[in-house]
C-alpha cells in the first residue's frame, strides 16, 4: 500500500488491519479525490495480491473519516494495534463506534456490503 501511495502522489502515514479489512492513515493532496486514491489503492493492490493469492476482492465501498493532524499520533497508535483492538470488539462493533464517534450517519442494512 506504501508503494502504491507512494506511486500516486499520496503518503501512507500508516497502514495495518486484520484479515477483514485494512486501515490507512493517508495525507491527501488537494488535487485528488479520495474516490480516485481508494480506487487506486484497491485496484493496484488487488492486482498484487491475487498474483500471490488467487480469488482476493475487496468489498465494493470504502469508509473515509478526516482527522486533525494534531491526533495522527493516536490514529497511527490504533492502526498499529489492530489485532489487540479486535480480541475486544469485532471488526464490524468497532466499525459502528466509530462511524457513530463521528456523526456520520449510515443505514445498518448496508453497512458492511
């Protein structure tokens, strides 16, 4: 994912997750979207992986939270400790935490598509 950023013009501040999702920690340029990263990160890095593992795919959506530079050291601290997050709360608890830590409002129906 770093080259990848790296090869598009965006910084991968850090990357980690599990095996049912990843988390990034990107600083976006002004002169790209966020859909044309993701649709880069996950195009390039699809077609990596399933060189290595046959049948890889990443869900169709995507999930993007602004952070204030001044916290990037405690996101970077919670992308860092995915599996000790996930011994806790599932993937998908932690996942409506944050959205509702956020305001961001979300049908539950179509949350994990």
């Amino acid at each position: 994912m770093r080259g990848i950023g790296r090869n598009i013009g965006v910084n991968v501040i850090a990357v980690g997750g599990t095996a049912d999702h990843v988390h990034l920690l990107l600083a976006v340029p002004p002169t790209v979207t966020v859909a044309q990263i993701m649709q880069d990160l996950k195009t390039n890095s699809s077609r990596h992986l399933n060189e290595e593992h046959r049948g890889f795919g990443w869900q169709d959506g995507y999930a993007a939270i602004s952070v204030s530079p001044s916290q990037s050291h405690r996101v970077v601290a919670y992308i860092e400790h995915q599996v000790e997050h996930h011994r806790v709360r599932t993937f998908e608890e932690e996942y409506v935490a944050m959205l509702d830590r956020s305001g961001v409002q979300y049908d539950s129906s179509h949350l994990l598509d």
